[in-house]
C-alpha cells in the first residue's frame, strides 16, 4: 500500500499557463469591445440630452475615458464637468432639483440598451480562448 | 403607468406634501417631487412577456429646508415605499408591480432657489425601480 499520494498537477499548470497567454492575447480584443460599447451608450446620451430643448448644449459634454492595464479595462462614461466644460448641468437635467423632476432619460437606459450587445460581443471574444 | 405613480404618491401621502413631476405655487417645507417617465418597457423581452410590462424607475426628490429636514423626509419616503428595505409589491388592480430601492443622489442645495432670508433650499433624489406587469 503506497504511504503517500501524488498528485500529476502538470497538466493544470500548463492549462493555467495557457489561459494567461491567451488572457494576455485577447486583452486587446476586450478593449475593443469595450470601446464599441462606450461610444454607442455615448451616442444615445448625446441623442437624449440633445433633444431637450433645456438642456441640449450640454449634450457635447458627454463623452468617455478609457482606463485600465494589462489586467482590466473600463470606460467611464458621462457629461464632463469642471472648469471649461459644460457638463454642469447635467445633473439637473437627469435628476431635476428643488423645483422638478428629471426631464432628460437616466444614461442606465442607455446602458441596459448597450448590455445584451456587449455581452454577446464579449463572449465571442472570450470563445476564442477555446477555439 | 399613471396607476403605478398613484400607487407609490397614496403611500408618501400622509407625510409630505407630494407634487407631481414640478412643484409651484406656495410651498411647505418639506415636500415631495414624485417623477417618472410614463413608463419604458424591459429592455430584454422573453417571448412570453407582455407590450405593456414596464420596467423604469421612479425619482422621489425631498426638498427641504436642512440637510436633516432632508435625511428624514427621504428616510420616511424609504421606509414607506420599501419597509426594512426590501421590495414592496404596489397595490395596482390588474397589475404585479414591484418597486425596489435603487439609488440615493447626495444632498445638494438648490443655487436657483433661494428663499427671502438667503438661506439655500436642500434636495436629494432617490431612485426606485418599478417593474409592472399584467397580473
């Protein structure tokens, strides 16, 4: 009877290895994805600010910023505000004030629009690190 | 739409004034501003779901005249519409409806509004999800 257990963990690493090069590969191809998926959700915001009579010179405002490394990407997106920008407004715009209710649609519509494109953009790409 | 909206406005009645969508006239601190869309469908249809089904949320802003008049009047607007924070199913006829806290947006003061002693009017917003289908 053998007085100890071995485990043949080769394989697993090799597979490990193989997902980290492959994560590594398709990196690039997810910041597309996401990149797609933030300008479209940027067009439909633009589109819903600019159509309120109020509130359409804030619509240019609305933009994104890609951020991210090696290892995760994000798309942060929304009216700019600060200094030289006109994206101030937006907030009353989307959640009204001491006088009234939003008029402008909220962006998560935008966003919910967006997502079962996005998703399905991402799970071809995360397909190809089985094929 | 319209039953949902005066399903959530019977249950903030009784605390605040609720006006709809704008408030004018002379006001009483705090009160409610009670606003939606008239209503968007689900994003993703299952093949079973009905053109009527809604999904949106609704805005609760509570005005008012101090950063604590504020926190309370929304923490009451809460617990009415979502007691202990959980979803409360809306009393519509014909209707499942199911509103669901969302979000909260900080408390600002309003810089357009300014009341004769200069003192700021106060508002936050919060968010509840209404998901509205036939019974």
């Amino acid at each position: 009877m053998a007085d100890s257990i071995a485990f043949d963990t080769s394989e697993v690493r090799a597979l490990a290895a193989d997902i980290s090069r492959s994560v590594t590969r398709v990196a690039p191809e997810v910041r597309k994805v996401i990149l797609v998926g933030a300008m479209k959700i940027k067009k439909q915001m633009r589109a819903e600010m600019g159509s309120s009579q109020s509130f359409r010179g804030t619509a240019a405002s609305i933009d994104f910023d890609m951020r991210g490394n090696a290892f995760y990407t994000e798309a942060v997106i929304g009216p700019k505000v600060g200094s030289g920008e006109k994206g101030g407004l937006a907030g009353i715009a989307y959640f009204g004030n001491s006088r009234g209710g939003g008029t402008v649609a909220d962006p998560v519509g935008a966003l919910n629009t967006e997502t079962p494109h996005f998703e399905r953009a991402l799970l071809d790409v995360l397909g190809s690190l089985l094929s | 739409m319209k039953a949902e909206v005066a399903a959530v406005k019977a249950l903030l009645t009784g605390l605040h004034t609720v006006h709809e969508v704008t408030a004018s006239g002379t006001l009483t601190y705090p009160y409610y501003i009670l606003w939606s869309s008239t209503g968007n469908a689900p994003v993703e249809r299952s093949v079973r779901s009905e053109t009527t089904d809604i999904d949106d949320y609704v805005g609760v802003t509570t005005v008012g005249l101090t950063a604590g008049s504020v926190r309370d009047g929304a923490a009451a607007a809460r617990a009415a519409l979502c007691p202990s924070g959980l979803p409360s199913s809306l009393t519509v006829t014909g209707r499942v409806a199911v509103l669901t806290f969302s979000e909260a947006r900080p408390i600002q003061a309003d810089m357009d509004v300014s009341l004769v002693s200069g003192a700021r009017v106060l508002y936050a917003v919060d968010l509840y999800r209404l998901v509205s289908t036939p019974a």
